[in-house]
C-alpha cells in the first residue's frame, strides 16, 4: 500500500512521516516521478511506503492555475506531462491520501516550532489550501474513502483499508480531472 500525508506548508506531514512511519517514509523530495519509484520500493520492501505529499502533485498545479498564478497553457502542460506519466506507469494516485485542513493559528504554531525550515512560501499555501482541499475532493469523488480529511493516529490505521485496485492509467487521471470544479481541461 502506497499513502500521502497531505496538507499545507506547515500542517505537519513531514513531522507526522518521522514521528510514525521512518524507514517507511519517502520524503519530499526528488522529482515526482523518482518518488513514485521509490515509493514503489520501499512497498515491494515493506508492503507499505508512507510519502510526505502525493508523488504526482499535480494538485499544487491546479491551485496555481486556480488562483491565476499559473496561465491556461501551463496547467494544460502540466496535465498532459503528468497524464504521460499515468498512462506509462510512471506515476500514479497512492491508494490512500489523508489530508489535513489547518486553520491559521495552528499553521503559524507548527511553522513557529520549527526553525529548521524557511517556508518561504507559507503564505501562499495558506492561500491555496482551499483550493487544495477541492483537488482532494475531486480524487475521493472518484473512489469515496480513497482520501480521509485528518491524519491518523498512527500507521495501524492503514490495516483498516486495502490496497486500490488500480493507481495507474491515464483514464484514472482523466476521472480525477473531470470531477473538478473547473472541469477537464482537455474539453472532454
């Protein structure tokens, strides 16, 4: 079972990944579709890999698009790169997503609590996270408990769900798309 932990810029997911799941954690960094590979192994390894933020990200994109810091052509870009991806086996929806909505007084305490990170971009998060939230929406509109809306206690509360029948494909995305607010942006 592959599974994100997801929220804004200084919702906890990274502290969450450390605290519950090292050995098992695929941090947030490289690139997306490294992360998918490694989230690949380390599930082949230890039948679970926990990722601090969904390897395609593609709803960041979305936001941007949203909140017009990013123009039609560049989410349409961003959607067909990550829809090549899906179809290929390169990337894919992790089988489980739990997303956590923080309101601005615990965004501010997690971000004061940690001064190992700059944030530079907590603002805009916060901004976003709205917009985030219908991205998730969108993905658990296609299959209904495929994201939960709080982060667990620990990972035994992964033993309560099994493993999705299918993570890739370009049809996979495409429903994900077309249950967006905005619509898909290929003109389905």
């Amino acid at each position: 079972m592959i599974v994100a932990i997801e929220g804004t810029s200084a919702a906890g997911k990274t502290t969450w990944c450390r605290t519950h799941a090292p050995g098992l954690s695929v941090p947030e960094e490289p690139s997306s579709r490294e992360r998918w590979q490694i989230a690949l192994a380390v599930e082949r390894e230890h039948g679970l890999a926990v990722c601090d933020t969904d390897p395609a990200k593609l709803y960041y994109a979305y936001a941007l698009w949203r909140s017009r810091r990013l123009d039609d052509a560049g989410w349409l870009a961003s959607c067909v790169q990550t829809r090549e991806a899906f179809a290929a086996g390169e990337l894919g929806l992790t089988d489980l997503t739990f997303f956590a909505e923080r309101d601005l007084v615990a965004l501010e305490r997690h971000r004061a609590d940690d001064a190992s990170r700059c944030r530079h971009r907590f603002d805009l998060h916060v901004e976003l996270q709205p917009l985030f939230r219908e991205w998730w929406e969108a993905v658990d509109a296609i299959e209904p408990g495929r994201v939960l809306w709080a982060y667990p206690t620990d990972i035994t509360e992964f033993h309560n769900h099994a493993p999705r029948d299918r993570r890739v494909g370009a049809d996979l995305l495409d429903a994900v798309l077309a249950k967006l607010p905005s619509g898909p942006p290929f003109g389905a």
